[in-house]
C-alpha cells in the first residue's frame, strides 16, 4: 500500500486550489440516472470514492465519459438497463445507496446491497427505507439487499410528506432525487442543510424539477413527468478547503485557499480566529496567515450537524489543538467511533485523554515524527497535519483512505512548500 512520507517543520506559503466536493459529486452522479438524456458535470474531483461510483454506475449500463481540462465527466443513463448494486462494489462506499431513490423514481424498480460496515460508526439506512415507503415503495430486506418495487398498477412515485427521526444528508439526497419525478408534492421535514444538499437542488432545478426551500430543513419538491439532461459545476469542497485551513494554522505561514467558500466554513472559521490565525475572504476564495503551531491557543467545539461545527472537521482541529496553548475539550454528537485518531496522535507526542464522547486535548510544545496508520477519511488529514508540524520524519501508512477524500493532497502541500512525498 502507498505511505506518505513527511519531513515536517516547514511553513506553508503559496496558493492551492480546492477541488470539487466529493459529496455534491457523488449523489450528482447518481442523479444522471433520472434522465436519458446526457448530463454533463464539471469540476469533479480525481478520488477513490468517484471512481467506485463510477464503476457502479458503469455495471448498471450507464455510459460515463470523461472530458476536458476542468474535472469534466458526461453520463448517459439508457432507458434500459440492470438496476442492481451488488455488494462486491457497495461494501467499498456506503454512498451507494445513494442510487436506491433514482432508480425506484425512473425504472420502478431496484436491487441494492446493505452498505457494510463503517470504521466510524454506524449510518443506518433505514430512514431511507421509510421515507421511499412513505412514497409508495414496497421495501423488502432479503439476502442483504434491499429489494425496492413499485406496488402493481402503480408506475410513478407518489409524493409525501416525510419526517425523518434524525437528520440525515444522504436520506435527504435519496429523497429529493425520488420526489423530483414522483407524483404530486413532497415535503421534506429536518431535511439536512449541509451546501451540498442546495448543490444536488440546483442541478435537479436544472434538469427540469421543481424543488424549493433547499438549503432549509423544510424542502418542497413539485413531482414532474421527466426530467432531461444539463450541464452543472460541482461546489467547491468545503472540507478540503478547511483542511488546508487547519493545515496553514498548525504549520505557520500564508496561504489563499482558492474557491472556499466562507459561508461554508462559519464554525471552522470563528475557531481558527478564536485560536489566532487570521482569516480573510477575498475575491477568489479565503485567505489564512498564521504564527504557527506555539502561538496558538486551543479551542474547545462540539460536532453538530450543519451549519454547526462539522464532525468532518473533528479530527483535523484536534490535530491543530495538539500543539496550541492550553486545554481544550472536543466533543464528538455523530458518530460514536471517530476518535480513532487519537492513539496516533499520541504517538506522535500530544497529550488526549478519552473519556466517551469527549477528547479533552492538552497541548504541548513540539510533536515528534514517527510511524502512524490511518483508521478512515479524515483521520488521515489529522495525522498529515500532524506530520507537518512535527519534528522529523513521519511515515503515515494506509493512505488509500485519503485517496477516498482528497484529490492529490500531497502535491498541493509541496506546492505550498511542504517536504511531503508518496511511497509506493
């Protein structure tokens, strides 16, 4: 497996730009399959998790081409083809199931493994289950997979009024590509209002539904006949962008974080401030000017949905908590097994102490290089952090997590100056 090696130390200058966001990307994939006709995506980023949904979407017998200089990527759903996600290419990605609501919405039909098991945590699929049912579906689990129906004489979707008991951006995505060809109104309650949600909105909006409210926890979907084909810009990666936010912090120096939007980064943001580096929004994206890891204070959060603190950004904030001023308390509400990162911290020289949900992080002058492996996506970004600001040589094993996240990381931390290399 590949390792990055990292001699840390080196403050951070330059410009990097941030790739499109692999979760506008991924449900916007599947969305090609509400039409025959070609929708064409821009902006979309060179990542493990694109790829596998790629592959799924190409054993289904949707055409997918990619093209041009900018992420471009033309997908043509035909109105025949084998609506089946088997296990062998969902167990890699619980995204996948994100192709469940198109196909009932389009061919009425659909077959769909149960994603396995997640490092992080459980993310149940059963709120999709009950949202589609309330549309009209009859669900069945059997043998692991989710086997989705139309009932007889039925052809179309029918739209509803659907509450789910938590929010959740993947259920909200499912159902807003349902509703957009259902029959009749669809109103979503505790919808989640994560920027992609308003990006997956938007394109939908393009290809001819009819959807309001989005970017709210109340979305108002009006059911049409057919949808067609467009072109679409993924968003910017907001969770890239506050990574190398994180990153620039810890390190030192000064950095425009092209295409970040700072509405989408508020919590992060106030933090970064809170800590001492300053953050400014200019034409083009955000920019971060930093003293460095010493002249940092540490800062308290609580991961909440958005636009609260992300838990996406849990582990990268830690890691810059780790060589700040002071003690601060990181407390974890998503998901209950994403500390993981915190014994290769330690190994690296920080001082957390675990108790349940709560990391309280006490920070300490120097972290000190050493071999680490990385548990999941962003877990992977913390130890890159880490290594960075370490001193010596950090080796952080089992990249191919990162690979799921972060379109070519390390070549945009040696374009700001880092001393970070690929070991195949």
């Amino acid at each position: 497996m590949d390792k990055l090696l990292i001699r840390g130390g080196r403050m951070l200058h330059g410009t990097v730009a941030i790739s499109g966001a692999k979760n506008a990307a991924l449900p916007e994939l599947c969305a090609a399959l509400l039409t025959e006709e070609p929708v064409h995506l821009l902006n979309v980023p060179r990542l493990q998790d694109v790829a596998t949904m790629r592959k799924l979407l190409d054993h289904m017998g949707v055409q997918t081409q990619t093209h041009g200089e900018r992420g471009g990527l033309s997908l043509q759903a035909p109105a025949s083809l084998n609506p089946e996600a088997p296990y062998e290419l969902v167990k890699t990605m619980r995204a996948s199931v994100l192709v469940l609501g198109p196909l009932l919405a389009r061919f009425g039909h659909a077959k769909v493994s149960l994603p396995g098991g997640c490092a992080i945590g459980s993310r149940p699929v059963d709120q999709h289950i009950k949202g589609l049912c309330a549309m009209g579906a009859e669900i069945a689990v059997e043998h692991g997979y989710m086997v989705a129906t139309l009932p007889a004489g039925r052809t179309r979707l029918k739209g509803a009024r659907i509450a789910t008991d938590m929010v959740t951006v993947t259920g909200t995505e499912n159902f807003l590509m349902a509703a957009a060809l259902a029959e009749g109104e669809t109103i979503l309650e505790n919808a989640a209002q994560e920027p992609e949600i308003p990006d997956l909105a938007e394109l939908l909006n393009k290809m001819g539904a009819r959807i309001e409210g989005h970017g709210t926890s109340r979305i108002r979907i009006q059911g049409v006949e057919r949808l067609r084909g467009c072109t679409h810009q993924v968003v910017a990666d907001r969770i890239e962008a506050g990574t190398f936010l994180c990153a620039v912090a810890a390190t030192g120096g000064d950095v425009l974080v092209q295409h970040a939007r700072m509405e989408h980064l508020e919590a992060v943001v106030e933090k970064l401030r809170d800590a001492g580096a300053a953050v400014t929004l200019e034409a083009n994206g955000i920019r971060v000017q930093s003293a460095g890891a010493g002249q940092l204070k540490a800062q308290s959060f609580r991961t909440t949905e958005y636009p609260g603190f992300p838990t996406d950004m849990q582990a990268q904030f830690m890691a810059l908590n780790t060589v700040a001023q002071g003690t601060a308390k990181v407390t974890e509400t998503i998901f209950e097994n994403r500390f993981m990162h915190v014994n290769e911290l330690v190994r690296l020289g920080a001082n957390i102490q675990i108790d349940g949900k709560v990391s309280v992080v006490e920070g300490v002058p120097n972290l000190s290089g050493a071999t680490v492996m990385a548990t999941d996506l962003r877990a992977s970004a913390s130890l890159v952090i880490a290594g960075l600001v370490a001193q010596g040589e950090t080796r952080v094993d089992r990249i191919y997590h990162l690979d799921r996240g972060y379109d070519q990381m390390e070549a945009k931390l040696r374009g700001l100056g880092a001393d970070i290399e690929r070991l195949k």
